[in-house]
C-alpha cells in the first residue's frame, strides 16, 4: 500500500522504451531485477514491471503496431507515442506520477497552465497470483510537452492497486528496493529553468530548489533532478546515453538497493560491467535500454 505523498504527486513509474523487448527483459534480469510477468497493453504494446513498494521501473516495447491507434482518445494513442519515440531513440521518455483521484488531482494540474491533453481509460489483462485471470483498471492524464524535449509526463491510477503492488513481485536479487531519482540532462540554462517551471507547477515551488548549479525536486516519492552536461559527465564517468535531441532529456535511474556489496556480487556472477559513482555504482546505458542504472544504499 503506497503511504500518502508529502505533495500529493510523487513519482509512480519511470518509463524505459526499448526496440526488443525480449533482449532487454534479459538484459535486466542480469541487472539483477525480478520482472513481472510480461503484459500486454490494448494499444499495441508490451510491458514488464521492475516493482518496489512505493514505485516501480516500466520496460516496454512494441509487440503489435497494427494495434497502434486502439482506443485512441481524440487522435492520441499511447502506441503511436511509443512507436514516435523508438523511431528517435531508446531509453528513458515518459514519467508517470502517481495519483490517487485522477479526476481532482488533473484538474488542478491542468489549473497551473501547463499544457494538458487527454484522459485515457483503459483496461489491460493480467493474471492474479492465485493464477486465475483478471484486469488491472487505469486512468491516464496526459501532461505533454514535447516542444521542451522529453520531460513530459502523464498522471496514472491504479483503480486496482492490489494487481500491481504485489509484494511476491518486490523481491530483487539486487537488493533494490525504490526509484529514488529520475535524471534529466540539461543542455543550457533555458532547459533548466524550463525543467524548474515546470516542477514547480507540478510539485510546488517548496519542493524545488537549486544546488551547485543543478535543480532538484522532492516529488513527494522519489526526487527528478536536472544536470547541466558537466555535471553529468562527472557523475556519470562520461558514459552517457546516446544523445538524438538537444533538448533536455532522461539519462538515468538512481535505485536505492538494501546492500550495494550484494548488487555488487550480482552484476559480477551475471558478467555485468559497472563502474563506481559519487553515489554508488552504475551501470552503462548499453546495459540498461540507452538508460543509466546508478545503484546506492542511501536516499540523499
């Protein structure tokens, strides 16, 4: 059960877009993750989940662009959004911020005048774990900015949370335990103060503040946090993503993990290369969907 978020939106579920999705559902079982079981969403695509008791990690890909356009909502297809991005890049696009009344909390997201588009309702097939099936129940609301890069997000409710926070699918050989931050590369000043505006509208302006240069912002679960490309650079030991925009765009993934040793042990007996962080270890975006993994014991 997710406690209250200190500013009622907190960070539900980074999305990490990849071109195969079988290769990289193996790719993050040697990251020492334990996916859920493989799912399917109406739209055309397919999706794993790397679940922790307050958020969770979304891998997904296309399974079926001839599905693309299934209960699109005045033009707006979450597939046809997916398959636009995979034709740019790979790796961390779209957020999900958790919402426990999407009805109260897009309206007042939509009351700050960032731009807002649609609501989404869908349904998507799963199986319990007493393995007889069932549907998870879900409303999106869609908060797009792609003139400012990929930083967009969309609210999402579980209306049966109970199918997603299972905590049979809470056990990582990793030790990993939450998203504590999701990382954006900011390419120039304009970029940060864009990342600034827009968390301040959707977080409040006491949950934004600026540190060496960078801008951080307590979402209530988990923070997003901006670097300038030196900064990121340092952190990160130069190994970047693969860049397809000047615009600002996610890098990486901070995961807290019980006992950094232990996630240490499981990317060495699984042949995983990683490298040491101001903050822990990471892996290579190589590793990861065009995505840094950034390991850490401690959330700060």
């Amino acid at each position: 059960m997710i406690p209250p978020n200190q500013h009622r939106l907190g960070i539900d579920h980074p999305v990490v877009s990849v071109r195969n999705h079988p290769a990289a559902v193996a790719q993050f079982v040697r990251l020492g993750f334990a996916p859920s079981p493989i799912s399917y969403h109406p739209w055309g695509s397919v999706l794993t989940l790397m679940m922790f008791e307050n958020n969770f990690i979304e891998l997904i890909g296309v399974d079926d662009p001839a599905k693309f356009g299934t209960g699109e909502v005045e033009g707006f297809c979450y597939g046809r959004t997916l398959g636009d991005f995979l034709a740019r890049s790979e790796g961390l696009g779209l957020v999900a911020l958790h919402s426990k009344d999407i009805e109260a909390d897009f309206a007042a997201v939509k009351a700050t005048g960032l731009p807002t588009q649609q609501r989404v309702e869908f349904r998507r097939k799963l199986t319990r774990a007493d393995g007889t099936p069932d549907e998870a129940v879900v409303s999106l609301g869609m908060v797009m900015d792609t003139e400012s890069g990929d930083i967009s997000n969309f609210l999402c409710q579980q209306h049966r949370p109970e199918f997603i926070w299972r905590p049979d699918w809470q056990h990582h050989p990793n030790g990993a335990v939450a998203v504590d931050e999701v990382i954006y590369l900011a390419p120039d000043p304009a970029a940060l103060h864009a990342l600034d505006t827009r968390w301040r509208k959707l977080f409040g302006d006491a949950a934004v503040r600026h540190f060496e240069g960078r801008v951080e912002a307590d979402t209530g679960c988990g923070s997003m946090v901006a670097l300038t490309p030196a900064q990121a650079t340092a952190r990160f030991n130069g190994r970047l993503p693969h860049a397809y925009t000047d615009k600002p765009r996610g890098i990486a993934l901070r995961v807290r993990v019980r006992d950094l040793a232990q996630t240490k042990q499981v990317l060495a007996q699984n042949g995983v290369a990683f490298d040491t962080t101001p903050c822990g270890i990471m892996v290579s975006p190589e590793d990861a969907g065009n995505a840094i993994i950034e390991f850490a014991e401690a959330n700060g």
